[in-house]
C-alpha cells in the first residue's frame, strides 16, 4: 500500500499526469498528457512493471489494459471509467479513484477517446497492447 500512497502523493504534488513506485522506488513519472505515458513506461521498463503501483490522472479501459498487461498491482486514478474499472477488476487489480465518469472523452468533448475506441472489444491485454503500440 504504501508504493500506491507514494505515488499518489507525487502525482498530486508534482503536477504529473502519472507516476509509477515499486518497493518505495520511482520506475516513472511524466507530466505529458494521454496514453503516451504509459504506453512509453511499458515500452522502456516493460517486465519491472509487475506489482508496482500506479497513479494516474486518466484511467480509462485504455489505460486499464496496459496496467493488466503490466501486471501492477494498484492503481490511482483522479479519474476512473467504469470501463477502466471493469478491467482493473477483471484483473484483480486493487484500484482507488476519486471521480468515476462512464467513458473518457476525446480532448473536445464530443466523442469517445480514440484510444478507448481502439481498444474496445480486445479480447485480452496483450491484444489491447498491441493496438495501442501500433497507433503510436
């Protein structure tokens, strides 16, 4: 609990967008905004991953998938959509949240998330990871 409390007090603090602790250490943090951070934690530290804890501004099913492919084991999220969440359960990945929403929104407000769109209707993480892997 307490790399999730870690890490959460930095996203708060710091202003970043997200922020990963493992055993009290910080693997990453960015302030970009997006999927992009994470997609770029799981590129470069890939199986360092496993049991860390994230925190994260935006959690939707995007996002959900890559920490189930991952393999963390807490998740933050300022923002959590019931999609997200459904993921994160699924995977039996303990989340807290302070605002659920029912889908994330596009930066305008007027649609879905393109990335929550892409990876709508994966049948596992890794097939999530891929999708997201080749918009980038």
């Amino acid at each position: 609990m307490l790399d999730l409390e870690i890490a959460k007090n930095l996203l708060k603090k710091n202003k970043d967008s997200l922020v990963i602790v493992k055993r009290g250490k910080v693997l990453f943090e960015t302030s970009s905004p997006g999927i992009r951070g994470l997609l770029t934690a799981v590129e470069e530290i890939g199986k360092e991953l496993k049991d860390a804890a994230v925190a994260d501004k935006i959690v939707g099913e995007a996002a959900a998938q890559l920490c189930a492919y991952s393999r963390v084991i807490r998740v933050f999220a300022a923002t959590l959509s019931q999609c997200g969440k459904d993921v994160l359960d699924k995977n039996n990945i303990r989340c807290e949240y302070e605002n659920m929403v029912p889908h994330i929104l596009n930066s305008m407000k007027t649609d879905l998330c393109p990335f929550e769109k892409l990876v709508s209707g994966s049948k596992s993480p890794e097939e999530a990871f891929k999708r997201l892997k080749q918009s980038a």
